[in-house]
C-alpha cells in the first residue's frame, strides 16, 4: 500500500517554540535511532503531511542528515537509515608518512560536482536537466546500439571511425578558409573532456612546465593540470578574451608551450572572444609557438551567437581542440573528442591508449546514431529557444533581487550566470548557508587559479526548474541583505 495515502495530516506537532525545520529533524533522528541500516525512512510526501510542512522545509531537514552522514538518499528510491560508522578506529597515520604532501587535496574537486538530494534547488551543477536532452532520442539509440557488435568487441584505440568523422565534419563546414581542414584522423575519441584535458596536459608538457590559463577558468582544468605536475600561470580575463599583450608576456615570462582557454561561452564567466581578440590571440601563439588548447565544452549552448571554433581556422597545428558531448547528448553517453595535428596528434593518442586503452564501443555506436538523427539538428533548436527562457528569467531575478551590478554580462550562450556581490562578502559562508537552506551554487573561489579578485559565484540555469529560481535567488538574497 502507499504509505503516502494513509499519511494523517499535521499527526507530528512541534515542540513549544520548536519550528517545524526542527521538528521535523527531531522526527528523522528518532527515526534513525529506532530503526535498522538500510531501513526506508517516510517518503518527502508523507513528512510534508505529517507535519504539514512545505516540501522545502522538508527537503531541508533531510539535507541536513544526509550531510551528519545518518541518511541516505538515492535518487527515485527514497531516504534511508544510512550505514552506522564502525566503532574500529583505523590507524592511517603510516599512509601519511608513504604518501608524503599531496599533489592536489579534495579541495581540487570544485563543489560542482556535488550530489544535490532530493528537493534541492541545483544551481551548482553543470549538468543540464533531462528535459533539455535528447532522451528519448538517447534511449532508442542505447537500443539499437545494443543489437550491434559494438555492445561486445572492443573499439578501436582513436575511436569509431563514423563517430571521428562527424566530429571533423563538425569543423569543416561549407567554405571554411583553410585549405586542409581538420579529418577523421586528426580525431581522438576520449570518454568525456575531462580525460581528453587530462591527456593534452600529460603528453604536451612535463612535470614542472607552466601552462597559461584565463583567470577565473574551468576548476577541473585547473586540477587537471596540477594532477599533471603543471604550473599554472593566470591572465585576467574579464568579459572579454585576456589581452593578447598579457598572453604574449606570460608565455614570454614562464616558458609555457600551452594556453588553456575556452574562447565560447566560457565557464565561468560566459565571456566570448571577439573575432580581432581572436586574430590578436591567434598571432600570439604563432610567434611563440605555442598551443591553444581550445575548450569547446559549449558548442551546442550558443543561445544569441553560435560558437566558431579557432580549430576550423587551424592549418599547422597551433589548435588542440576539445569538444565534448557529455552535457548537450547525454551525462551517461560520455563521448568528446580531440582534434589535433602531427606530433601533439600522436602524444595525445599514446597517453590515451595508456590511459585507458580505448572509449567503450556501444556508447561511441548511440552517439552516432543520435547525431546522425534528424532529430539531434531539431533538438539543438529547442535546447536554444529553452536556454534562452532559462538565461533571461535567472538574470532577471538576479539583476531584479541581487541589483543591476551583480550581473556584468548576460552571456550570449552556455549555460551559466556569473554574479558579483559587495568585495568583503564570504561567498564559500553564504553557499554553506544557502545549502541549509536548500540552495546550492558554486562560490567564485573555485575558479580562479590564485585569490579571487572580489567576491563572485556562479549560477547555473540549466538544471532547476525555472520556477524556482525566483525563490532561489530570494534565498541569496534574504542572506546578502
Ligand atoms: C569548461 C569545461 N570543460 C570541460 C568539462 C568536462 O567535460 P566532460 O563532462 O565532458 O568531462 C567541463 C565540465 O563541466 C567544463 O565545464
């Protein structure tokens, strides 16, 4: 029987004084306490009748347990009396001595990739919500793909020959000015864009060089980079492309080969290089001979501009380009791509191989299969009319509840708002706040390289529900004031 059908409404009453946050954290701790590991606690339904509470109150006591580690949830299955810690007290320290210091603690993993429970407002993720993919076109793909062989040989080490064609096919379109645009060759199939960052820093410098990075830029390039033994040298970047000018001293200063940069709707910022930013950039490189790694993590979120890759330009090399399909095809299809020429092209392939051998066929199979659709091209056309919705109605409540200021630039694509509030402003205290309160973003610090130069964070539009945004940003709000 449903238990949520007998729930008697308003059956828990409070405590004297008590709000019904803690009376309803009071529930669940008896809860936990009386019942067994494993035990399926009352569903969100059944708590908001039995204590006539809103499922945000709700959602909040359940938080707060899941953080104290006494609950659990698992997605579409509920909440449960979380494994008890063993009263075993390990000794670790030995581990501490045969490690030595870290090359990147925990605090590498930016709090993006933190699990939202049940009824949380997810402004943190940069994980589009399922209604802007694909679904139904990734489903029937996962289907076919299964009939094929691919569901049982192994791939080859570059990747699917039709799925490496696409991918150049992508960046030669109809009369593109280089005389030898990017091939199928020149593609590298990697499970995602973090591995395909991971292996361009591994094969194209060593432990100890320096790579220039935009400031503020993506945390897991960052990371990445350091896991690499990479030494990063930042350049600022504002709404715009970093000079050309701090380009050409930073390589010129640090000896750096490499330049990560996003020129297309950048993470954070949302920043797009003008095409002279572009040309200055460009020339850089070619004096300095050095990379460009081009991340293209938003190529299919061009809301008012499409992304136009630097690689398509690319005739001798200077282009490493990523792009991958992890956000706009699926999170669990976890194909992207690498394009690069000669020696890098070769590096790249050998860490790859090394790495992981080759990208799991069938998964490599549905990705065809859904790009080659008709329907992947209408997709793309409501991704952009959703993502447009979805961008004016968070910068509206930002500029509307946060003031016109806290927002420099409404991105022409991606999937990102980047907020500035008042210097002195403890962002890593307010997200902590907000998460109790049932909000999660991403706080500024994150994503610069060194100190943050004034107190920023990042809000993503494509995984909450529109509606809540306004309640969400309230919440910011509320805790600025
Ligand atoms: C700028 C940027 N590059 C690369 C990645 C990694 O992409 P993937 O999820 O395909 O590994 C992300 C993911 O958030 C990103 O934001």
């Amino acid at each position: 029987m449903n238990e949520d059908s007998t729930a008697p409404r308003g059956t828990v009453k409070p405590l004297d004084g008590e709000s019904a946050h803690l009376a309803i954290e009071r529930h669940l701790r008896d809860l936990v306490a009386s019942r067994p590991v494993g035990d399926r606690l009352p569903s969100t339904r059944t708590l908001v009748l039995e204590h006539a509470a809103s499922p945000l109150t709700v959602q909040r006591a359940l938080q707060r347990l899941v953080l104290e580690g006494l609950i659990e949830t698992r997605p579409g299955a509920g909440s449960f009396v979380a494994r008890r810690h063993s009263v075993h007290r390990a000794d670790f320290g030995w581990q501490t001595t045969a490690l030595g210091a870290a090359r990147t603690g925990a605090d590498a993993i930016g709090t993006a990739m933190a699990n939202a429970g049940p009824g949380v407002i997810a402004l943190h993720s940069g994980y589009p919500a399922e209604e802007l993919l694909p679904t139904r076109l990734v489903r029937s793909a996962l289907v076919r793909a299964a009939r094929t062989n691919t569901a049982v040989e192994r791939a080859p080490i570059s990747g699917l020959p039709e799925l490496r064609s696409w991918f150049a096919a992508e960046l030669a379109p109809a009369g593109a000015s280089v005389a030898a645009p990017p091939a199928a060759d020149d593609v590298v199939i990697t499970p995602g864009g973090q591995s395909a960052l991971s292996s361009i820093f591994r094969a194209l410098a060593n432990p100890g060089d320096a790579i220039v990075m935009e400031s503020p830029t993506y945390w897991g390039a960052m990371a990445a980079a350091r896991q690499a033994g990479l030494r990063i040298v930042p350049i600022a970047r504002g709404t715009t492309a970093p000079t050309a000018a701090d380009l050409d001293d930073a390589l010129g200063a640090s000896g750096a080969r490499l330049f990560y940069a996003q020129p297309h709707f950048a993470n954070p910022t949302g920043a797009l290089w003008s095409s002279s930013e572009r040309s200055a950039i460009t020339a850089v490189l070619h004096a300095r001979g050095a990379y460009l790694i081009e991340d293209d993590w938003a190529h299919d979120f061009g809301i008012d501009a499409d992304a136009a890759p630097l690689a398509a330009d690319d005739a001798d090399g200077h282009i490493v380009y990523v792009r991958s399909l992890t956000k706009s095809l699926s999170p669990a299809v976890r194909v992207a791509a690498v394009v690069a020429r000669g020696p890098a092209l070769a590096r790249i392939q050998v860490d790859r191989t090394v790495d992981d051998l080759y990208v799991s066929g069938i998964l490599q199979a549905a990705a065809v299969d859904v790009l080659t659709d008709p329907g992947w091209r209408s997709h793309l056309s409501r991704l952009r009319g959703s993502l447009r919705g979805r961008r004016d109605e968070m910068a509206r409540q930002v500029r509307g509840q946060l003031g016109a200021d806290a927002l420099e630039l409404v991105p022409r694509g991606g999937l990102n708002l980047w907020v500035r509030t008042n210097d002195g402003v403890d962002v890593a205290g307010l997200a902590r706040r907000a998460a109790a309160e049932g909000v999660l973003f991403s706080p500024g610090g994150d994503w610069f390289p060194a100190e943050p130069t004034g107190s920023f964070f990042r809000l993503n539009y494509s995984r909450a529900r529109p509606e809540l945004f306004e309640p969400a940003v309230g919440i910011l709000a509320r805790l600025l004031a």
